[in-house]
C-alpha cells in the first residue's frame, strides 16, 4: 500500500509539472522546458531589442551630415540631402540648398514623417526631383514605399511622378530622358524614363550579377548612351566606367552584361586595383570627376587617394587635374566647369558621418584651395532660411 501511495504522489507532482509547462510557467529545472534550451532559461540578445529612436539624438555636436550634393544648371547653388548622424537612420533625409553668393542655406519644405533622398534639377531648373518614402513613428523608412517625386524649384508643393523606386535619378542635357537604379526584388536595375510620359523601360537588368556594385548612371552622347561606374560580377569582373548604348537591345543575361564595355580606365590590365575608384560626375566637355588612387593615374604618384578631372583615357595622366581632396565620398562639378562641389570624410566601407565635410574648389584656378562650407547640423526646420551666423553647431574652418 506504501509504495501504492508513493507512486500515486509521483503520478500527482507529474501532472503538476505538465500543468504548469502548458501554462508557460515551468520552473527552473536545469533547462528551460518551453525552449529546450539547456543551462536554464533562453536569453533574449541585446541586438534583437532595437533601442526607441529620437529625431533630437545627436552625436559629437551633430545631428545631421551631408551625404549628397549636385549644383544646379546656373551654378547659383547646390542641392545637399542632409541626413541623421544615427547610422540605424541615416536614410531619414532632408533637402537642404546652400547659396554661394550669399552663404545662406535654406531647408526645402517637408513633411515631419518622411525622407527626402537624391535631389536634382531638371536642365532648366524649374524643378527639383527626388526620391521620398513615408516612415513610420520611430522613423524606419521602408525603401519598397518609395516614389519619384518632383517640387518646383521654390519648393511650394510636391506632386509624385511615377511609383518607382528611383536611386541617383540623372538627366540627359536636353531634359527629355531620366535614368535611375531602380530596386526590384532585392537587385536594383537600371531603367530611363520618359520625362514626357513618364514610361519606363528597363535597360539592364542585375539579376544575373546581384553581388555587383554600382554608382551614378549618367545619359551621355545626346542621351544615345549611359555611362556608370560599376564592378560587374559575371563570372569575371568588369570594373570601371561603364557605358552601354541605349539603341541596343535591354541586357537581361549573364551572356548580355559581358557585352558591357568598360570606356575607362580602358584595358583591363589598367582597371585600378584599390578598390577605391569612383566616377562622380561627368563635365560638360566630357572630363571624368572621379576618385582613385594616385599611384594608379600618375606614374610613381602616392598610395592614398584623391579628386580628379580628366579625360576617359588611361593614358591622359598629363591632361588629369589632381585635387588635393582626400576621403572623398561624393562630388560633383559646375556646369560651367569652374568649380568643384565634395563631401569628403569616407572610409573604406563608405562615409563615416561624424567626419563628413562640405566642401569647394576652383578649376584651373592657380594654387586653388578647398574652401568648407559649414551647415545647419543641428536644427532643420521646414522652409526656413539660414543666414551664415545663424548656423548652430561646431564650426568646422
């Protein structure tokens, strides 16, 4: 009867440990028997609990960097996406324009729950196009919600071009065509536009080569042609500037990207091997405004790189302009080829935001020097214009 009554008990405390599992309350017993996870109970990791967001954050006495910048068609002045110093929310961008004459910045109107990325003028710069998503209350911006948008070049109200996903949106000349890197399932490819109807029409498409790097897609040859600088991977790589003619056949294959002619540095054997290479911009008399390494332009130049401008040649380094711009990440050249406009504070991986600088530097001016241009990094608010003494922040000349 002892051991009847023993083993009823044993029966009894069972079902109580059974009811207390399926009531998600299982004591501690050397391993956590909702998980099965040994050494007792599962530990939630610290990365998976995204700390809350505050658009007042600030880091080093900066809330907001540039990350892009253009002149417009007079060169009066430039379009800068200034962009939160978060690197968790550096995609949550406002459009500031900086006025050379005066010194003066004025951040374009917006709406509090959106980002603003990629501005530029049409040709006859009557107005502004960009790329805008909504974001949600702690600011994540969903790239899938992206449209193109454009402003008037007084920024007095927005109204969406079409529902595309528009990186680096680039104009041909004349200001009839439109190409961009536009994101489909997971691979960006490059598309144009007609600015009149607003169709698109893929060009090239990525998905063959989605481990490829790509930069600023530019409509040269009176838009017959788009050149961009790219690390194609088909099997081998095409690295440099790239052009392709907008008469053939859109390229969907691994077969078609092989097709894609490198215009620069030219010979495979001269493709710079650093890793650092860049084409920025392309001037109006067709001179590259590029980064790369000294060493790999200029014989028994340095190892560290720099701002160039020159012709697409590799044998050119005697007509190359070298700027003494270093940890450069962003630039782009006057219309009427005088000046030079750059962000620089890049690291190998990118931009490092706490180091990045606005900067501008004559062409073909004698022993020209960088000239910093400082910026409301931080208090943007919509509409409002900014006199040089009334910028907040640490100065930076």
């Amino acid at each position: 009867n002892s051991m009847k009554t023993q083993m009823r008990k044993r029966f009894v405390v069972l079902l109580g440990i059974v009811g207390l599992t399926l009531a998600g309350c299982t004591p501690n017993l050397g391993q956590n028997a909702r998980y099965g996870m040994y050494g007792g109970q599962q530990q939630r990791s610290s990365l998976s609990v995204e700390k809350p967001f505050s658009l007042a954050e600030t880091f080093l006495g900066m809330r907001w960097f540039p990350a892009h910048v253009r002149f417009s068609p007079d060169d009066s002045n430039l379009l800068v996406s200034l962009c939160h110093i978060n690197p968790q929310r550096s995609d949550v961008c406002r459009i500031g324009r900086y006025y050379l004459a005066s010194q003066q910045w004025e951040v374009l109107p917006f709406e509090d729950k959106r980002t603003y990325r990629w501005p530029t003028y049409t040709p006859d710069g009557k107005w502004i196009v960009f790329s805008t998503g909504p974001c949600d209350e702690q600011y994540r911006c969903s790239i899938g919600d992206y449209v193109l948008a454009r402003m008037p070049s007084d920024g007095a109200r927005m109204e969406v071009v079409a529902d595309t996903i528009a990186r680096e949106p680039s104009f041909a000349p004349d200001g009839k065509k439109l190409v961009y890197w536009k994101l489909r399932p997971r691979v960006e490819h490059l598309y144009e536009m007609d600015w009149e109807t607003r169709q698109e029409r893929e060009l090239v498409n990525m998905a063959s080569a989605p481990a490829s790097e790509t930069g600023r897609p530019f409509l040269i040859e009176d838009g017959k042609a788009v050149a961009f600088y790219g690390r194609i991977n088909v099997g081998f790589e095409h690295r440099g500037l790239i052009r392709f003619d907008i008469a053939d056949r859109p390229l969907r294959s691994a077969y078609d990207l092989d097709r894609l002619k490198v215009i620069w540095p030219g010979r495979k054997s001269d493709v710079p091997h650093s890793g650092v290479a860049d084409v920025f911009d392309i001037a109006q008399d067709g001179r590259l405004l590029f980064r790369a390494r000294i060493s790999d332009i200029k014989p028994n130049g340095g190892d560290w790189a720099a701002l160039f401008l020159g012709t697409p040649r590799v044998d050119a380094s005697d007509d190359t302009t070298a700027f003494d711009v270093q940890s450069c990440f962003a630039a782009t050249i006057a219309f009427n080829g005088k000046k030079v406009a750059f962000l620089k504070g890049g690291t190998s991986g990118g931009v490092h935001p706490p180091d990045a600088r606005l900067g501008l530097i004559g062409v073909g001016e004698w022993e020209s020097e960088e000239v910093y241009v400082d910026w409301p990094r931080l208090e943007l608010k919509s509409g409002r214009i900014y006199s040089a003494n009334q910028i907040k922040g640490v100065s930076i000349n």
